[in-house]
C-alpha cells in the first residue's frame, strides 16, 4: 500500500531535488510533476494521486488556492506544503495540509513527512474513505508555532498549559517548553474549547493534565499540572473552573 505522489513546483530544480529525495523514502510508489495548477489537475485527472507537495508561490498562481480546490474533491489526496515562505503555516493547517516543510528541503524532514503522511494513508485505506475535514469550531489538533526560526508541530492534545508573562508566552508541554510572542487569546481561540480552560487571565490550561487542586487565597484554588507547574485560578475564573471540574 505504497503512495503515489505528486510534486506542483514551479521550479524545475527544486523538483527535481525533492523528486530525488522522495526517490530515498519508503512507501512512495509514483512521482510524477507539474508546473501549474492547470498541469497539477490535469496530471491527477489522467493518474489519481495520494499525496501532494505543493508549493505556495507559482507563477501567477497560489498553492492555497489548489489546496481549496482539492479539498473538494470527493476523495482528496493529502497535502504536504513545501515552500521557502514561513508564514502561511497557519493558513496551510487551516486547509487540512498533513505537513508544512521548508526550502531547502533535508531527506531527513522529508522522510518524517512522508512517514506522516503514509501513516494517514494507511488509516484511510483501512476505513475505506478519507478523513473529513477538522472542523474549525472544534479548534485545531495540531498547533503550528515558529520558535527560533523553526516551525514546530505540537499536538494540542500534549499541551499541558498556556501562561503568559513579562511579554512573552509560553506554551508547556511534557518535555519542552516553547517561547513565542502570540497572544494568548488567539492560542484559545485556535486549540477550541474542552478540554482547554482559561483560568486566569494569564493561563490556559488542559483540565487533563490537572494533579492535584489545593484552596488559595481569597477562596481561590492553586493548581498543580502534571509537569509540576503551579498555576492560580483567579476568582473571576472560579465559578467556570468549579462547574467543569466538578466540585
């Protein structure tokens, strides 16, 4: 159950080394290329794909707009943005995009992506039809964020807690600790509600990582998160933490 993949580049040298690369990873089957979001629809008309890598700037033409076009197609093949622009990440997740890879391209972070990619394949073929789409209102499942010139992927669901302070926020995870400079009321909207909760007018938190909850000043709580964090839940909070805890 190998991929076939499709490159739209407008490039041909960064097709061809991405081609050479894609040549290097297991579970690719196929690669074929366009130059166009004209050639790209035709090439998958003529030979159904299952994987894309597209790159967001063509000639006169934008990526995003084929990957809107995809989306809508009865069973969609996956996309893999690679471009030498980091700041459409956001945008790219938005429209479903399984990875976001960067120019210039290393075999190593291309093998990670297509290992991604073919593990949603698999899972699509087992159940007979593509994954829907994420629902937007339901927040995002995968959190791209841009820290020392790199764009990680968190899996919201490993975010122990949000806190922001002196400027700067902070998004805790089990291992790492990431630094950026976004609002923290943006990060709430994004990741969606449950089991997120804002606590303070400086934390968000995941109720799933709660250890333990001890009373504070001026009947408030501090809680402790499963990496030892402490955090206080202010008392305009109070009333909302109580009804979704439980107590």
């Amino acid at each position: 159950m190998r991929m076939r993949v499709l490159i739209v580049d407008d490039e041909p040298l960064a097709r061809d080394e991405l081609a050479y690369l894609l040549g290097k990873c297991e579970g690719v089957s196929a690669i074929a290329q366009a130059d166009s979001i004209e050639e790209a629809l035709g090439a998958m008309l003529a030979d159904p794909v299952d994987l894309i890598f597209l790159d967001i700037h063509l000639t006169n033409e934008s990526g995003l707009s084929l990957a809107g076009k995809i989306n809508k197609l009865k069973n969609p093949p996956l996309i893999i943005f690679a471009t030498a622009y980091d700041d459409y990440a956001i945008k790219a997740f938005e429209l479903n995009a399984t990875d976001y890879v960067l120019k210039p391209f290393e075999l190593e972070r291309i093998q990670q992506a297509v290992k991604k990619a073919y593990g949603q394949h698999q899972k699509q073929e087992r159940i007979g039809e593509p994954e829907p789409p994420k629902r937007q209102d339901a927040g995002l499942q995968v959190l791209p964020i841009q820290m020392d010139e790199r764009i990680y992927m968190l899996q919201v669901p490993e975010i122990i807690a949000i806190g922001v302070e002196n400027g700067e926020t902070t998004i805790y995870t089990k291992n790492m600790e990431y630094i950026i400079h976004e609002p923290l009321s943006a990060l709430e909207k994004k990741i969606g509600g449950h089991p997120f909760l804002r606590v303070h007018r400086a934390f968000l938190i995941n109720l799933k990582e709660i250890k333990e909850i001890q009373p504070w000043f001026n009947n408030t709580f501090q809680l402790t998160m499963s990496n030892g964090l402490k955090i206080p839940v202010s008392r305009s909070y109070m009333k909302d933490f109580k009804e979704k805890v439980g107590i």
